[in-house]
C-alpha cells in the first residue's frame, strides 16, 4: 500500500532570482505552503515539517538528502496518523520516542 504523501518538495522556478544558477524548491505539507528550499555556497538549506509540529533543519545538504528525509518523514505522519486513528479518544499511546534525526546533535 502506498504511503500518503504528507510532505512534498516541488521545483518553485517562479521564485528564482535572475542572478541564481541553482533551482528553489517549496516544500507543501498536504499541499500548503510550508518553507522555502534555497541554494547556499554548499547545499540547499530550509526546513521540514514534523508530526510533533517543529521544523526539521538540515544543514546546507543536497536535494537528495532533503527527499530522502522527507520520505522518512511521510513514513512517520502515516504511522502517526494510524495512532491517531486507532485511538480516536485522544488518549496518550506509551511506545517509543519519535527517531532522532540523523542531522540534529
């Protein structure tokens, strides 16, 4: 079964500057503006939406890395999702805390 994508990243060429060589990319969380991914002297820099609702900052990292965390993160909202639905009361789940991410200290 495909997962929901709860977070996109899609080229945004109408808010790229004559001066940038580097593509901007948005990142839409169920297809609503979220943040902006701009290139820096070495790598795209932005942020990601969390299920906790905080930013995920990555330093400057290729695209590449930006999508593959995403998909990781799409991962987490339809597992946090499922919660939400098998526990329709709001009650509080105990299990394990939420992966750290890798690019975080």
């Amino acid at each position: 079964m495909p997962i929901e994508k709860y977070i996109e990243i899609v080229e945004a060429p109408h808010r790229k500057s004559i001066a940038e060589k580097e593509m901007r990319y948005e990142v839409l969380l169920k297809g609503v503006f979220f943040d902006e991914l701009y290139f820096n002297t070495r790598g795209y820099v932005g942020g990601l939406p969390t299920p906790r609702g905080t930013r995920l900052v990555i330093p400057e990292s290729s695209i590449t890395s930006y999508r593959k965390e995403a998909a990781r993160l799409n991962k987490e909202f339809a597992e946090h999702a499922a919660t939400l639905n098998a526990n329709p009361k709001g009650q509080q789940i105990a299990g394990s805390p939420m992966r750290p991410s890798p690019f975080q200290v």
